[in-house]
C-alpha cells in the first residue's frame, strides 16, 4: 500500500508496442459483437506471452498492446525477453490465423516495435484515479518504431540499442537510419 502514490523512478527499460494492422477496415466488416470476440481472442494470447516472458502489461489502446519489461520487477535479460515476446507473438498470430480463416473468412497482422532506454516509471495521473505506466522518449520511439513496420514492410522493428541489449540469440539485419517524429538524431 506505501507504494500506491503517484511518482515514479529512472529506470533502463524494454518498451514493446504492438498493434494490429487494418484494424478500421475490420471495425467496418464486422459487427461490433464480432469485433469484440476478434480482439479478444487476439489480445489473450497476445498476453499471455508478455506476462510469460516476464512483461508488464501496461495498457490496451484499442487493438494495440504496450508492454514495459523491467519493471515494477527487475529482470536482468529484459531486452532479450521482449524480442522473444515479438517473436512468439507471430507464432502465436499464426495459429490464431488459420481459426480465424475458417470461422471468419479474415487474418490479421499486426507489427510491433522494440526500444531500451531510459523512462520513468511509476503511477501516473491524480490522487483519484491513477495507473502504472512509463513515461519518456524512450516509450515514443518504440511506438514509432512499431509504425514504421507498414513502411519498410516488416513486423518487427528493433532500435540498435535493443539488438545490443538483446545478446547473440536472435538474428538481426540492418534495415535503416530512420528519423522518426520528434526526434533529431536517426536511430
């Protein structure tokens, strides 16, 4: 209970943003019922993942998830854990797929975008209504590390200080120097 006040503290961390692709064209095909069912059935596994590799589920913006790992706890291979996280997700998207196929007649496909860094996390908000998130411009450039997914036709973007974080069990390719809004200096 001593902690359940609003503040927070610096802490290096992996931010995961994810987020289906399409998601309005969908909205416009099914009914709201179905839609609910879809993105639940998505956001379940989806989850269940984060949580297994040690993540915090931080929020749900619609159909997109953020994840912050290394944090409230301390996991040491938190960049590792969250690229396996990326990767189990389009695993898991992929026999969520072929249900979906069959009950439905659609597939969805999500992107989902990687950052180590430095934020602040912590609760949030007012006295009257808070929650625990992370704050700063590390969580920014993931989220648009996740948006630029569509651009270079990818499902997972990882910032080089995530692939330097991560360790030697993933592989990785270059992909490019990318300014994203906001910021000067190309990641």
């Amino acid at each position: 209970p001593d902690k359940l006040k609003l503040g927070g503290e610096q802490k290096t961390i992996t931010i995961l943003f994810s987020d289906v692709r399409g998601f309005t064209t969908l909205s416009e095909q099914l009914t709201p019922e179905k839609l609910v069912t879809l993105l639940n059935r998505y956001l379940g596994p989806m989850s269940d993942i984060v949580l297994a590799e040690k993540g915090t589920l931080d929020k749900y913006i619609g159909d997109a998830i953020m994840a912050i790992y290394n944090a409230p706890v301390d996991v040491p291979d938190h960049a590792a854990r969250a690229c396996q996280s990326a990767l189990r997700m389009l695993e898991e998207l992929a026999v969520l797929n072929t249900a979906l196929r069959n009950e439905l007649g659609l597939e969805i496909d999500i992107g989902v975008g990687l950052h180590t860094g430095e934020a602040v996390v912590g609760n949030m908000g007012t006295a009257l209504r808070f929650d625990y998130t992370a704050i700063g411009d590390a969580v920014n450039l993931s989220s648009r590390l996740e948006g630029q997914n569509k651009t270079y036709g990818t499902h997972i973007l990882v910032s080089d200080e995530t692939r330097a974080a991560a360790g030697d069990g993933f592989l990785f390719r270059p992909i490019d120097l990318l300014r994203v809004k906001g910021k000067q200096r190309p990641v």
